[in-house]
C-alpha cells in the first residue's frame, strides 16, 4: 500500500528555512516520480518540486528555483524539500505525492509538476512564513 507522510512544517520568519521530509512506504522510490506541492487558501494547488530518481531528474517551479532544493535520503526511502530564504507568499499548506513512472509517456529523468500527473498523496503539512 503506497503511503506517504510529510512532516517538518512550522512556522518561520521571512528569511528563514525549514526542511520538509516526506517518508514513503509500500512502494520502490526507484520508479517512481516524487512530487512536492503547496496550496494556500483560496488558490489551487500548483507544483513546487518534482524528482525523478531513476533519471535523476529535478524540477523546480520560477517562484522557488535559487531558494528550495529536492533531494533524497541515502536509504531510498525519503523525500526532503529544503526551503530557504522563506517568503510570506510560500505559506500554504505543503503537500508530496507519486505517481509511477512506467507507461507515462516521460523522458529519461523527466518529471512534471502537474497535480494532475499525480496518484498518491500525503496529508501536507502547514507552512506559515510571517514577515
């Protein structure tokens, strides 16, 4: 059973960092895409962060490129999202997702940062940057 957990939220001031983590369980990171996204209130979820691990691909939305970097742990199993030089406008609440890779149709080490692409969620965890 796939699963994913986030942790690592909080409140933080403009400036600041914060490292989210988000645990896998029930599936091989190896082929599988990785997604990070936020929503905060009254927007859509829009794509922050993707990764490709068998690829080694990575993705970053504008608004984040320069300040957040995705990566995973040695043991193949964690996500982390590395967010420094937080802004009041990266409040939302941040949510991973996967999807598999096979049958996607993507390139060697490509991933995508549509929601839409994705078929397992976390349940997020709150972001607020205060200025």
């Amino acid at each position: 059973q796939v699963q994913l957990v986030e942790s690592g939220g909080g409140l933080v001031q403009s400036g600041g960092s914060l490292r989210l983590s988000c645990a896998t369980s029930g599936f091989n990171l190896d082929y599988y895409a990785i997604g990070w996204f936020r929503q905060a209130p009254g927007k859509e979820r829009e794509g922050v962060s993707c990764i490709n691990i068998s690829g080694r691909g990575k993705y970053y939305a504008e608004s984040v490129k320069g300040r957040f970097t995705i990566s995973r742990d040695n043991a193949k199993t964690t996500v982390y999202l590395q967010m420094n030089s937080l802004e009041p406008e990266d409040t939302a609440v941040y949510y991973c997702a996967t999807h598999p890779l096979r049958d996607r149709g993507l390139r060697v080490g490509q991933c995508l940062l549509g929601p839409d692409e994705y078929d397992f969620w976390g349940q997020g965890t709150q972001v607020t940057v205060s200025s």
